[in-house]
C-alpha cells in the first residue's frame, strides 16, 4: 500500500488541516466518514485517514506517458474503423429513442449524426495535431468526415440531433448540434464562407435576455446550449477577424455568470433546479475561452467557484471499488464521458495536472479501455476520453 501522495499532502505546509482533511477526503472518499471514524474510535482526524487509507488499499503511481499514449493510439485506431461507409459517426440507439424517432424509420438510418460526427473528427484532428503524424489514411478520414457534415446540413445550413440520413427529420435545428459542427469545421477548414450561414442563425436564435434555448421551439434557455452557441461564435470570430460578434458573445456571457448557482449550473436559469455536472464543465469552457486570461473579476470569480464545485464532485465509483470519478447526473451521459469532460474543463481552466483529482481520474478512465482501444458502450465516451488524455498529456509532458 503506498501512501505517497497522503504523505505530500499531510506533509504540506500551505494548507490548514482542514483543507488537507477535505482534499484527502475526496480520495478517500467524503470527509464526513474521515470525521464519523474518528469520533467512533476516539482517534485523530490524521488516524482515520490512514486506517481508510489503508482498508480502501489505495495505490499510487505515478502516469507514464507511453501508457498515455498507447491508450490513445489504441483509441484512435478504434474510432478510425468506425466511420460508416457515408463517412459519418453515430452508435447512440438510445439517443434516437429519446427524440422518439419510430423504429420503422430507424431501421433505414446508419444512425450516424452531426454531434457523433463532430465529437469524432475534434478527436481525431486533435491528435494528428499533438502526434504530428502525417498518416494519409487519418487526413483522408477526417476530410471524409468534414463532408459528410456539409453534405448533410438542412435548409437553415444548420443541423439537428436526428441521424441526418433521415429526411423526414433532417429540417430540426438545433443549438447544440450546429455550434458543435461549426467548431468542426472551423477546427479543420476554417471554412468562414461556407459556416457564416449557420452562424447568423445561431445569432438569430439568441433571447434578448442573452442565452439560448435549444431550438426554435425551446422557450426556456439552457446552460449547455448557451455555453455551445458562444464557444461557436468565439471560433468564428477567431477565424474571420472582419466578423465581431461582441455583443452576442457578451450577452451570453453575462447571462451565464448571473446564473451560476452554488458554483455549479443547472439546465436553465437560477434557481430552476440543482448544478448539473455537464452543464457545469459547459459554462466552464465558455467563460474560459472568452476570457483565457481570467482578467474580468467576475469572470474569475465565476471559474474558481465552478472549479471547486466540479472538485467537490468527485466520487468513488462503489463501496468495494477503488476509483475516483466524476458520476453521470444525467441520464443520458455515462460516467466515462462526464469524468473525460470535467478533467478537459478543469486544465483548460489552470488546474494543475498533478492534482488529486486529476491524476485519479485520468488513471480511472485508463483502467476502463477495452481489449479493442474503445472506451464504453456509448458512442461519444471514446473521442471524449481521447481529447481529455491527449489534454492531459499536452500539460503534463508538452508535445514529444
């Protein structure tokens, strides 16, 4: 059993006892069990922590980065082999479900979809980049995949959450479908001409409070589809300098800080109902792309609190299974994409990477890898856990 990193951490001089009591707390998992045991048995806080330290037979080691990297070529080489023939991505049945598509028409689609597509070509390129490989097969794919994605936009050169082999559902609109196939293309092409339409109806779809709901039929505004819609319209501006979408992007902005709640965000506005992890690592990526730096006070403010609140959400995984991770708060996300996308907000917010919650996280997904590179059973967890190791990897080691 090693006690390295309970040893650096009670051996820290900069923190009070309480802060080394809540940061070993989430290792070892709440600090009122650390509290509970000590009262039972009469001993010191520092007692409790090894005697859990020692039943839960933690172990730390630090994170190689061959092991790294060959987790994420093996990733890579799954998502590859997974572009259907019309060079698109999709796997979710259960996604199709919930928009309540007839099984009839199902069975016509490949269940490719913009959001799987995108997610899929964001990972890919993301690694040619870090690698450096100049593999012709991997540019042919991702071109294939930008395709694909302009090929099957609808009437609005928007897109929806329906496999877009549909016609019958091709027409929806859809806020976080369309800013995440803008970040896509943009990311690739940096095709302003051929977007500059989706992006005008992005604007138009703004409520003048400033956020965004999820489509034209959505009254109420979303966290996530608000923090989609500016990241969007930042890579826009970033990519055409003559286009200045300031007001737009600041309305929105403003509109996210007024409505963070205990340092966490809920689906909609203040007060709607409890801080949801996905929405939460959302705003995060929004604020911090705006304002990388951190230079507006509020701005700041608004990123330490959703830090500390996505830190305090960590989570052993069961009472007999040694892991920290972020769990699924929604339905419809998995464990493994939750935790890959809260450990992407969090360094791109600064945290450092040798954290606690870092390090046990990204050891927690690695764990998780099948025989064949994919990481479970829901589509969109593989390309999520590729950008979060190959973010990982950038700020542990740099490029190699």
């Amino acid at each position: 059993m090693s006690y390295r990193l309970i040893d650096i951490i009670l051996k820290d001089e900069k923190k009070t006892d309480e802060e080394k009591k809540k940061i070993i707390g989430r290792l070892l998992k709440t600090k009122e069990e650390i509290d509970r045991l000590a009262k039972e048995k009469d001993i010191s806080v520092f007692e409790a922590i090894e005697s859990i330290a020692e039943e839960k037979n933690i172990d730390i080691e630090p994170i190689k980065y061959d092991t790294l990297r060959e987790a994420v070529e093996k990733g890579v080489g799954w998502l590859k082999s997974e572009q259907h023939t019309n060079n698109g991505w999709g796997w979710d049945i259960l996604q199709m479900f919930k928009y309540k598509i007839p099984e009839n028409e199902l069975k016509k689609s490949t269940l490719t979809t913009a959001w799987s597509t995108s997610v899929s070509i964001l990972a890919l390129n993301e690694w040619q980049k870090y690698s450096g490989d100049q593999d012709h097969l991997l540019k042919e794919i991702i071109k294939r995949g930008i395709e694909y994605l302009k090929k099957n936009c609808n009437q609005d050169s928007c897109w929806g959450p329906y496999p877009l082999d549909l016609p019958s559902f091709k027409e929806n609109t859809n806020v976080f479908d369309t800013s995440i196939s803008v970040l896509a293309i943009l990311g690739i092409e940096k095709d302003v001409e051929f977007v500059s339409k989706a992006v005008e109806k992005l604007q138009s779809l703004q409520k003048e409070n400033g956020g965004w709901a999820p489509s034209e039929e959505d009254e109420k505004n979303d966290v996530g589809a608000t923090s989609l819609a500016i990241q969007a319209l930042i890579k826009y501006n970033q990519t055409d300098k003559w286009w200045h979408p300031k007001k737009n992007i600041e309305k929105g902005i403003k509109w996210l800080i007024e409505n963070q709640q205990d340092g966490g965000w809920s689906d909609g506005e203040k007060g709607s109902g409890v801080s949801f992890l996905t929405r939460t690592y959302d705003a995060l990526e929004a604020l911090v792309r705006y304002d990388p730096e951190f230079n507006g006070p509020r701005i700041k403010e608004a990123v330490e609190k959703g830090i500390e609140w996505l830190l305090d959400s960590i989570r052993f995984e069961s009472e007999d299974e040694i892991g920290l991770a972020w769990r699924s708060d929604k339905i419809e996300m998995s464990d493994i994409e939750n935790t890959a996308t809260a450990i992407i907000a969090l360094l791109d917010c600064g945290v450092d990477p040798t954290s606690l919650e870092i390090e046990e996280g990204i050891k927690w997904l690695l764990e998780r890898q099948k025989e064949d590179g994919r990481w479970g059973s829901v589509g969109f967890d593989t390309p999520c856990v590729i950008l979060c190791l190959i973010k990982f990897m950038e700020k542990m080691y740099g490029k190699r």
